[in-house]
C-alpha cells in the first residue's frame, strides 16, 4: 500500500502506520531513490540507493545508516567499491576498482586507504604495506612493472628511513633513504661488479671518483724488453682516493703515434695495406694513437702451470716449425715470424680496490706483422734517406755515399731495435725504441650510475738496453694475464 510522507513519496509495507518490510522511496529530490526493506520507519536490513547520474549503493543499512557490507558505484568517477560501510563512509576492509585501472585491496579509515593494503597502480607496480591517508606510510615493500623492487620504510608516499632496493639489473642497494632517493650511509653492490659503501646524498655518493690518476712520472723511462709496472688511484675533484669504491673495471692499453699521410704521398718502393677499421685514440699531446699490444711478463715459465688459456707454445723450434702462438694483453694473435698472420685484439683488465688498481709486470709485445704505423716510419725515413743519399753523392761521391749508407744501416738496426737478417724464424723482433701511449680507461658497464670516468694517459720512452757484463742476457716468457 502506498503511504503519503511529508517529504517524499513512499510505496510499500507499513506496520503501525510505519514503514516496515519491503518498500520504495522517492525523495523530493527525484535525483534520490531508495528501494529494500525497513523497520520502524528507517531504512533497515538489505536495500539500493539508486541516483539519476547511474551512481548507487547496495547493501546493508542499521537504522537509517549504511552500515555493515556492500557495494558503491560513483558514476562520476567510474569507480566501483565492495567491501565495509560505517556511517555512510567506506570503512573497513574492502576492494576499491579505480576507473584508471588501479586496484586496492585493504583497510579504510572513513574514505581513505589507511592500515594494511595493497594497491596495483595502472601501469602494474603492486605496493604492498601500510598505507596513512590514502599513502603509503610506514613499512612496505613495491614490486616496480621493469622488476626492481623496495622493500623497507615509506613515509607520505616516499622511501624514507631503512629500505634495501633490488634491481631487475641485478644491483642491490642497502641502506638510508630520505624523499625516495639514496641519503645517508649506505651500500649500493652494482650490477657491474662495483661496490660502493659510504655516505650518500640525493641519490649519489657524498665523494665519487671523477678522474683516473696514473701514478709517477708523466714520462717513464723503460728500457728496451723491460716489464712494467702502473699504477691507478680513483680520485675525486680535489684529489682524495675513494677508497669506499671497490671493483671499478680498468682496461690498460698501449699505443703509438698515428702518422696520417697525405693523399699525393707515394709508396713506390712499399705497397702498404689497407687501412684497418681499428679506432683512434685521441690523447693530450697533440696527435692521436693506434693501438699496439701489450703482454704479461712472467720470469720463469718452469715454474708456472698455465692453464688452457694461457698456454705458449713454441712448436718444435729445433726442428722445421717456427710458428709460435701466443696470446697478448690486447690482443689474442698467433705471431708466426714466417707466416702473416694479424693479432686480434682482446682487453687486460683489472678491478680497483679501495680507489687502487696496478697493472703489474706488462711488457710492450714484438710488433705483429705489418705493422701499419711503424711500415709508414719505415717507408718515411727511407725516402729520407734517399734523399739525404742523393745530396751525398753530388758531394762525395759514390764511394764515400756507399760507407755512409751502410753506416747509416748499422745505426738504424740500433735504434729502431729491427731483427738483423741473420735472425733465424723462431726469434721476436726486438721492441723498436721510441715513443708508445699508456692509457687507462673505465670500462665498467654499465657505467656506475651512469657516469664514466675520462682515460688517463702516459708516455712510455723505451730506450736501449746497456750493455751486459757477462754479455749473457736470460730469457724471458710471456703468457696472458688472467
């Protein structure tokens, strides 16, 4: 039956003149319509509040009140509740459905995400923790769509206190955050092998390495076949090691001047190879480098047990072979003195402990065969020669300009440390003398924090060997570094 109300229009069960049982109600705002039970005139038990917008709430109701268990829609914003009510407010524990897409699954305080949840954002990150006005606020841990994943202390939606950070790279970091980046002491292991262990500040170490500084004297001295050592410090702008960085990644490599002939230069009496694809390197001291190879120096193979690797072999000396293998610090090549054969470059690599890293006992290796850069000195200074010959003669005659020659061939074997035609096929040439480029480079990849340090440089003079005493010289052997 229907019965009037002073405001609204109610059709439905009364009792005692009474709303009660299943009824409809109309309010004088036509925008609202309820419709479910009731009891002693209030809304009571199982009802819908329907809303012209399409908005509507489903569920139970004490005494007028939403109240217990049940569904709202917001029409307005497409999103779409299932869960606890309390005074009208969502309250308790309940799934909130965002109209973007993202999922919550926890407690409500009075409307806002508060206690423990989880919420899985549109772009799939799933944050699982404790939440404070509608934030993520004390401890929690996120699982990020690229597969990093925090877990540790939040406050107003960011990282802050204690938290460890795995990344989906494989680096772990450990340690204080303030405002969602690194603050504090902490300790970053990269997922190049690094390891950083210190203060932090927004993110990035307090005191970071920013250049390579190769120790000694800008120019040393080697003599001729002689191993060598460098040294590398990690330091910062104002000239600190860092020595809270461990395991940096650092390529030594050696080089020579690159001579760069012009196209009208003729090589009649040299045909020279191609030019290679090998990159330059530019260096401080005004002309750019080729690369040359480097090996270990190792006193006494007797007593070493090379592994597969490292192997030398120098196959059947005595008898027909002369071909020799072995393997260089910047390249792996087979160095056949009668054969031509190129080296194949690979890297010597070290890892810097606590801001310091030495390349021990490294010795330039013979020139490969054909060697680009020194073919062109060669080509160079026999055309000076020539040159300087043909002044002689008008001068002196061919007589004199023939002791002059052959005494100008006797220096050059000195100096430029080439094998004298005698040698036999078995035997390295000498290292020639002269001028070669050190470089030590950061080849940390990826890069620490995205950050490379710049190269190092230094020259390396070799000079001739003095003369031995006992006019015996012992033998050495190289093998690849480990």
């Amino acid at each position: 039956m229907a019965a009037p109300a002073a405001s609204g229009c109610y059709v439905g069960a009364v009792r005692r003149q009474l709303r009660d049982g299943f009824g409809r109600y109309i309010y004088p705002n036509s925008f609202f319509k309820y419709e479910g039970e009731w009891k002693d005139g209030k809304k009571h038990g199982h009802g819908k509040f329907l809303m012209k917008d399409g908005s509507y709430y489903e569920g139970e109701l004490v005494n007028g009140e939403i109240e217990g268990n049940g569904v709202r829609y917001w029409a307005s914003s497409g999103n779409e509740y299932c869960g606890q009510f309390s005074q009208g407010e969502v309250h308790g524990y309940g799934v909130m459905k965002y109209f973007d897409g993202t999922l919550y699954e926890g407690e409500f305080n009075y409307g806002a995400r508060a206690g423990h949840g989880a919420l899985t954002d549109k772009q799939g990150q799933m944050y699982r923790g404790s939440f404070h006005n509608h934030m993520k606020h004390g401890e929690g841990e996120i699982f990020y769509k690229n597969g990093d994943h925090y877990q540790g202390d939040w406050v107003v939606d960011r990282q802050q206190g204690h938290g460890v950070m795995k990344y989906a790279d494989g680096s772990l970091y450990e340690g204080q955050w303030r405002n969602g980046l690194f603050n504090g002491q902490g300790s970053i292991i990269h997922c190049s092998g690094m390891v950083y262990d210190g203060m932090w500040i927004n993110g990035r170490p307090a005191s970071e390495a920013t250049k390579l500084v190769l120790l000694g004297e800008p120019i040393q001295e080697l003599v001729q076949g002689s191993p060598f050592t460098i040294e590398v410090q990690l330091q910062n702008n104002e000239g600190e090691v860092m020595e809270a960085e461990n395991g940096r990644l650092l390529q030594i490599w050696a080089g020579v001047k690159h001579i760069q002939l012009s196209p009208n230069y003729s090589t009649t009496s040299l045909e020279l190879p191609e030019d290679t694809e090998e990159p330059l390197i530019e260096t401080p001291y005004g002309y750019s480098a080729i690369s040359y190879p480097l090996w270990e120096y190792v006193p006494d193979l007797d007593t070493i047990a090379p592994t597969e690797s490292e192997i030398m072999k120098i196959s059947d000396i005595e008898g027909n072979s002369s071909n020799l293998d072995f393997v260089t610090a910047t390249g792996s090549a087979h160095c056949s003195l009668n054969e031509e054969e190129d080296f194949a470059p690979v890297v010597v690599i070290q890892r810097a402990e606590r801001g310091y890293a030495a390349f021990r006992s490294i010795e330039l290796a013979p020139p490969p065969h054909r060697y680009r850069p020194f073919m062109i000195l060669d080509e160079l200074e026999k055309k000076a020669s020539k040159k300087s010959s043909s002044k002689s003669l008008s001068e002196k005659g061919t007589e004199s300009q023939e002791k002059i020659t052959e005494s100008r061939s006797d220096v050059s074997i000195k100096i430029d440390g080439k094998p004298n035609e005698s040698q036999t096929g078995t035997e390295l040439p000498a290292i020639r003398l002269g001028e070669y480029v050190i470089m030590v480079k950061d080849t940390t990849s990826p890069p620490f924090l995205g950050r490379t340090l710049p190269p190092a440089f230094k020259l390396l003079k070799v000079v001739p060997q003095k003369p031995s005493k006992k006019g015996v010289r012992k033998e050495s052997h190289k093998v690849l570094s480990k």
